[in-house]
C-alpha cells in the first residue's frame, strides 16, 4: 500500500476535526464533501416543504416548489466554508451564515434575522 494511500485512510480514520487540531489547513474540497447534500428549510424549527441543495461544487440551488418567500427572495447560488461556518451567497450578492448544531443541523447566525435552518435529508 503507497504512502499517500496510507495517509488518506489515516485522514478517514482520524476525520477533520483531527486535521484542524493539527493545524491543517481546511480546504473547500475536504469540508465540502461532509457538506454538499440536501437539506430541509426550516423556520422555527419547523419544515417549510422547501429543499435546498449545497453540490460540491460550492453552487447551491432551491427546488423550484419553495413556498419561504424569505429564502425564495434570497436565491442562494453559491455556498462555501468559513472556519466551520457555511456562508451562503444570494443572487444578488448578500450573504448570510450558519452554524452546524451538534444534531448537524446549520442554524442562522440570531443576529441576521429571522430564525433560518437546514437540516439534512
């Protein structure tokens, strides 16, 4: 088995908490893969029948039957991570941050606004 074979499973076995302790860097393509997926749009804690889906390529994209007039006037297009923040992108440009709870749901930043969260399908 190669070095970097070795080094990659390590890295699987250990996860990313153990590189950002070491001191690695946390890239986009790493942080991404535990990221990217579907996720459920909620608002106080219930399900708006919204969908929002964060690919590995950083771009987002609401399902096209979302009835949150929020999220819809938003428009998330892109996504990315920001020292263990996900920073979504609007349309137009605005941002807005969340925080992953330890039940792995992102939560709105309370000083933006309106309570906003995704949960993971």
């Amino acid at each position: 088995m190669s070095t970097r074979t070795l080094c990659a499973a390590k890295m699987r076995r250990l996860g990313l908490a153990a590189l950002v302790l070491a001191g690695a860097p946390l890239t986009h393509a790493l942080a991404g893969d535990a990221t990217a997926g579907r996720y459920s749009i909620l608002r106080d804690d219930k399900d708006t029948g919204c969908m929002l889906t964060l690919s590995g390529g950083s771009r987002a994209q609401l399902a096209p039957a979302c009835r949150d007039n929020g999220i819809v006037v938003f428009d998330p297009v892109r996504w990315s991570l920001d020292h263990g923040h996900l920073v979504l992108v609007a349309r137009k440009g605005h941002k807005a941050h969340f925080e992953r709870d330890a039940g792995g749901v992102w939560r709105r930043d309370p000083s933006e606004g309106k309570s906003l969260a995704f949960k993971p399908i």
